[in-house]
C-alpha cells in the first residue's frame, strides 16, 4: 500500500503544473531580454513603461517594463500597465513631457487599436526619436521602444538649451 501511494505520488507530481519536476520548454521573458538588449545599444539611464507585456499569467505582463528596465541598466521614472483610450493619450503625452524619460516602451502587439493609437500619437509627439520594435519567438511584436533625441538642435559652435548658449563640449559632460 504504501509503496503504491509513493507512486502515485510521484506520477502526480510530474503531471501537477506547479511541480517543481515539471520541465519549462519555453522562457516567457524573451521579450525582456530583447527589450533590455535594445535599450543597452543606446545612450540614456530613464524609462517610461506603458501596457502590459505579453505573458501576465507567466509573470510577464505588468512586470514587464521593469524587467525590460533592469535588463537594459535603465530606471523607471513613469509606468502604467493600461494603455490609454483615445481621451486620456493627451493627459498620458503631458506626463510623459513632464517625466522626460530618455525611452518609452510602449507594450501591445498590432491588433490592439489602443496600441496603435498610442504608438502613433507618440511617433507624432517625438518626431525626431528613433524607434525598434520588441519581439518574441512565438508572438512576433509585442511592442515598441522609442528612444528620445534630448537634444532638439545642434550646430557646429553652440546648441540653445534654455535661454543660454551651451557648447557642444558642456554637453558631454
């Protein structure tokens, strides 16, 4: 009897989706690493995350832009796991200016028109920023990160930042 019930146990265990012997096929945060991975290639320490990643169930969904954050060296300074209605993307593009972050990952994939929406308000709002695109193996594009151009005009002997003349060696600095 009792060597049937270690049986069983062990046939249990293996099946029961918690089980510490259940073998993971699949790393849900591939779309962190790639994010991450994108904003170490460039320049910046501040992030703003808006949505949810593409695996809430799997610890990947409002997680999501920190992880992405912590895999790049970056700090969140703003994150919201809801992506804005149409009325409220003005009151979310004021945040955002206020924020200032230096990238904004916006997390959603194609078919969801607030993303959409949002990704083209912002590709609007910061026309001089580049953009990638986030993506995991099984999904595709899950979202997009903008990196943000601080500096609005550069000239060969100084830039206007304020109402000061800067030159381009006090920038680096």
């Amino acid at each position: 009897m009792a060597i049937a019930l270690v049986v069983l146990g062990e046939i249990a265990a293996l099946a029961y989706s918690s089980s510490p012997f259940r073998m993971r096929t699949r790393d849900f945060q591939l779309s962190c690493y790639d994010a991450g991975n994108r904003l170490k290639t460039h320049r910046g320490a501040t992030l703003a995350s808006i949505g949810a990643g593409p695996f809430p169930e799997h610890g990947v969904g409002w997680e999501a832009g920190y992880k992405a954050a912590f895999f790049g060296g970056r700090r969140i300074i703003a994150a919201t796991d809801d992506l804005p209605s149409p009325e409220m993307t003005g009151a979310v593009l004021a945040d955002l200016a206020k924020a200032a972050p230096d990238s904004i990952i916006v997390w959603g994939s194609g078919s969801n028109p607030r993303y959409v929406s949002f990704v083209q308000s912002l590709a609007h709002e910061y026309h001089a920023a580049s953009s990638e695109e986030i993506s995991d193996p099984v999904l595709g594009v899950v979202g997009t990160i903008l990196f943000i151009n601080k500096l609005k005009a550069v000239n060969s002997s100084s830039t206007e930042f304020g109402s000061q003349p800067v030159s381009p060696e006090q920038l680096t600095r």
